[in-house]
C-alpha cells in the first residue's frame, strides 16, 4: 500500500474516533503538520472529512454516501419498506427510513408523498441529529454512553429559528421523546415542514433505525401531523417484531 493511502486511511480512522486538529494528526502520523494538511485538504475535497468552525476535522458527508451504498441492500429496507409504503397510503404524507451510520443519521429509504408540495430530501443526504424528527428518535433511545459520545462537543448549528441549539434542550427533548415514545421536529430543520418520528428496535433493545412522517405546515396542522402517531407506531412495530422486538406494542 503506497504511503500516501495509508496516511490517508489512518486519517479517516483518527477522524472517526472523535474530531481532530492538524496538529493531532500530524502527531498520530509522526509527519509535519504541512503534510497532514495538505492530506486533510484532498480528503475535504472529495468530501470524506470537513472543518468544523473550530478547526477540527471530521468524517464528511462522502464517507457516508458511500456507506449508503453499502447500506443499500441490508434487510432492514427490505423489511421497513412495506411498512413505510403502508404508512404513506394512511397519512398521504413523506415517509423516511433513517439509520445511524458512524455519528450521523443517514436518510437510507423514502416513500414520497402523492401531494404536490412535499418535503423536499433525497436518499443518501445526512439528517442533523439535533434538528430532524428521525435523527432524535434514534438518538433518544440510544444508550446513555454512545448517545454522550455522539454530542460531546457537537454543534447545535441552527437551521431555522425553531432548532434546539444546546445540548440542555436537546436533552430535555429526548426525554420527551423517550416519555411519549415518539419524537417531534417543529420546523427544526426546514421552516413550514414539521414530523414525528418514532424508532425501530431489535429484541436486544438495539436502534435499528427510525421511520418519520413528514409534512407542510400549510396542509396540515399540528393536530392532524399528531393523529398520524398511532400509524406510525404501528409501522415500527410491525417492523421491530422483524428484529425480535416487542417493545413497541
């Protein structure tokens, strides 16, 4: 394996584990730190890491496309899928399948609503996971140890004037979210479009995953976005019971 690859592979490692500084990946690969930028810089180009506003590094959104792709054939999209089209048929709206890959929730499988105007998302872009409905369903109901590594020195980037932007109030929405046994995202991420989201489970209490019902504001209400949770929880149920889970009965 040529140096370079191996430097760069080593990198995405160090990156993985928790967000880096040039001069800790430098140290890592025991080169200066001129060198270690110029790798970070041609990872950053192709989109496997990026800068955060503190000027650590980070796995980028590329290292997730392609673990889509990896992703693309599992079970659980086979099994979720006739749930989610179900799912769609009852409420009329967009439905989302959403996993955990690495620290972010990916967008892995959508039933996209008959409306003419919908939530706009693609298969394969990352759900912020302090800021989307399926993002904070799987977060709520990860274990207390990986759910601190997952936001320990995460920022809260706002997207719109509605999105939780401390982990003290994401932490109380979880709770919430954990309480009722569904997540809500309030405009958090997109203004005018709301969701519930709720988690799919394995029979070990594993988060396999999240469906979502996504919405207009302008077509439906909060009180009508809420009348959907019980078919969404049917959704993921039928869907856990896949997995051994009996849990969300």
């Amino acid at each position: 394996m040529s140096q370079t690859l191996d430097r760069a592979l080593t990198i995405l490692d160090l990156v993985a584990e928790k967000p880096r500084r040039v001069n800790e990946v430098a140290a890592s690969l025991d080169v200066h730190p001129s060198t270690a930028l110029r790798l970070l810089h041609t990872l950053r180009r192709h989109g496997f890491v990026y800068e955060l506003d503190d000027h650590h590094y980070r796995l980028g959104p590329g290292m997730f496309r392609l673990a889509f792709q990896a992703l693309a054939g599992i079970d659980l999209r086979t099994v979720a899928r006739p749930h989610m089209e179900q799912l769609s048929r009852v409420t009329l709206e967009t439905v989302h399948l959403g996993i955990l890959g690495g620290e972010e929730v990916v967008y892995v499988d959508k039933v996209t609503s008959p409306h003419p105007v919908m939530m706009q998302s693609r298969i394969g872009a990352i759900a912020p996971i302090h800021a989307t409905g399926v993002s904070k369903a799987i977060l709520a109901y990860l274990p207390a140890d990986k759910r601190n590594r997952l936001l320990e020195g995460r920022t809260f980037t706002p997207f719109t004037p509605f999105t939780i932007t401390s982990r003290e109030e994401l932490e109380a929405d979880l709770a919430a979210t954990r309480e009722r046994g569904y997540a809500r995202d309030n405009q958090e991420h997109s203004v005018g479009i709301h969701c519930v989201a709720a988690p799919i489970l394995a029979g070990d209490d594993e988060v396999l995953g999240a469906f979502s019902v996504s919405a207009p504001t302008s077509r439906v209400d909060e009180a009508m976005l809420l009348s959907f949770v019980p078919a969404l929880q049917a959704a993921v149920h039928k869907t856990s019971e896949h997995f051994g889970s009996r849990l969300n009965a």
